[in-house]
C-alpha cells in the first residue's frame, strides 16, 4: 500500500511540472507573438516616418534645385546684359523717348493706348508700312520697359507690370523695317562666369539680327543645354533693344558669318529657320 502510494504521489508531482512546463511555454508564446505585433507596429510606424522625411527631403530639395536654377538664370541675364552692353551701358538701363523714332502720322498720338494684343494684330496683318513701323517700335519698347521692370522690382510686390507680350505671339519673323538696312548679321559675345572662379570658364552668346531687330538668339552655357530662342516666340527671352543700341557692331571681333551661325544653330538643334515664317508658341 504504501509503494502504491508513492507512486501515486510521484506522478501527481509530475503532472504538476508539466502542467507548469506546459503554461510556461504558452506563456513564452504568447510573449513572442506580442513581440512580433509590437516590432511590426513599430516597423509600419517607422516605414511612414521615413516615407514622410523622404517627401520632404524631395520637397527640400525641388525647392533648392528651383532657387538655384532662378538664380543661375538671373546670373546668366545679368552676364549677357553686361556683354552686349559693354560699349553702351546706358542703354541698357534707360529707357529713352529719345531712342523710340515713331512717325508723326496716324496713330503717334495714340499708340501707347494700344493694347498687346491690338499690336500684335498690326504687326501681323498690317499692310501699312509706316503704321507697321511704328507698332514693331511700340513692342519693343515695351519689351524692354519690362526687363528693366523685372530687373529693379524682381524683389517688390505689388508692383505694376507695363503691358507686356503674353505668353503666345504670332508675329512674322524680323519683318523689315521701312527705311531700315535689309541685312542679315550674326554675333558672337563671350560671357564669363564669377561663381566658378575661374576665367578660363565662359559661356558665348549668339545673336541673328534682320535690320534693326533680333530674330534669333543662342545662349551656350557650359554643363548646360544650349538654348535657341526665335523672335515671335520667345521674346520675352530674347535682347529687347535694336541694333544700334547694342554695341555690338563696335565691338571689335564680335560679328561672325551667316554660316557659322547657322551650322552652331542647327547642331544646338535649332530646327529650321525661314525668313518671313510664323513662329507660335503652343
């Protein structure tokens, strides 16, 4: 009876132990299972927080690009006005009535009443040569009343802007002017660059003239892609004052052949030029 009782003794306490092996092991797998839920809450939490800093550091950094790329534009404005108006700085920051030659019939009275669009229709439809003139003048100096607006109060606000083109002009490209040379010439002005601090580093700017006005324009920039603008196009880009008042005919080694500028033009992929087609922007 007794050795029966032993034994009856003996597996109770085993049962126990492993009743007890038992709940711990439940116990230890359900703590890993807890564990598991919390790492994987923790890694979708921190999976959102490195998406959200990623956006932002992509916000951050189209931000910086954008400021950069104005700047490295003003830069670049600021180098070619200083090259072309070299030999006539004066030009390039007044705005003369003196430098606007308009006829003294028609519409002398009333033209800077004329909306851009209205000027923009003249020049595309007149047949009146003198009235044709005097638009073409009209456009310019609007054109360049509003580069030197956008030089002086780029940093303003509220500002007026002058009536200026609009995104889309339609106009022939370099229709002659009545009385002015018919002639076709091509320039070449280098321009440096500060930032790089190093002179052997320029960009070169090119210039097609038709009589008194740009029709075509070429910006070459080092670790850049040239840029080819057309009058009619691209005008609010593009040298705003006449020949004349560029300096560049003065400037000694300045004017280039039709050839070079053409073979330059068409290897920046320029596309196809013709005297008196229409240039829109879409």
């Amino acid at each position: 009876m007794e050795e029966k009782r032993l034994r009856e003794i003996e597996e109770e306490r085993l049962a126990e132990e492993r009743r007890i092996k038992r709940e711990m092991e439940e116990k230890r797998l359900r703590e890993i299972e807890e564990e598991k839920r919390r790492m994987a809450e923790e890694e979708k939490r921190l999976a959102a927080e490195r998406e959200k800093l990623e956006k932002e550091r992509k916000e951050r950094e189209e931000k910086e690009r954008a400021e950069k790329l104005a700047k490295e534009q003003e830069e670049r404005d600021r180098m070619i006005a200083l090259s072309i108006s070299e030999d006539n700085k004066a030009a390039v920051v007044k705005d003369e009535d003196a430098d606007i030659k308009k006829s003294t019939k028609l519409t002398k009275e009333n033209i800077k009443d004329w909306k851009y669009s209205e000027l923009r229709e003249c020049i595309n439809t007149s047949c009146d040569i003198e009235l044709l003139e005097i638009a073409r003048e009209e456009f310019h100096r609007r054109l360049k009343a509003y580069q030197q607006w956008k030089t002086v109060n780029k940093k303003k606000k509220g500002e007026p802007k002058p009536d200026l083109p609009g995104a889309k002009t339609n106009f022939t490209a370099a229709p002659a002017a009545a009385g002015a040379e018919k002639q076709h010439r091509f320039f070449k002005v280098p321009f440096m660059y500060p930032s790089f601090n190093n002179p052997n580093v320029r960009g070169w700017w090119y210039a097609h003239f038709y009589g008194k006005w740009i029709v075509r324009q070429m910006e070459i920039h080092p670790q850049k892609a040239p840029l080819c603008l057309v009058a009619g196009k691209d005008d609010l880009k593009m040298c705003e004052l006449e020949l004349s008042a560029t300096g560049l005919t003065r400037r000694k080694g300045s004017e280039i052949t039709s050839k070079e500028f053409d073979d330059l033009w068409n290897c920046c992929g320029g596309g196809s030029y013709r005297l008196g087609e229409k240039h829109q922007s879409g």
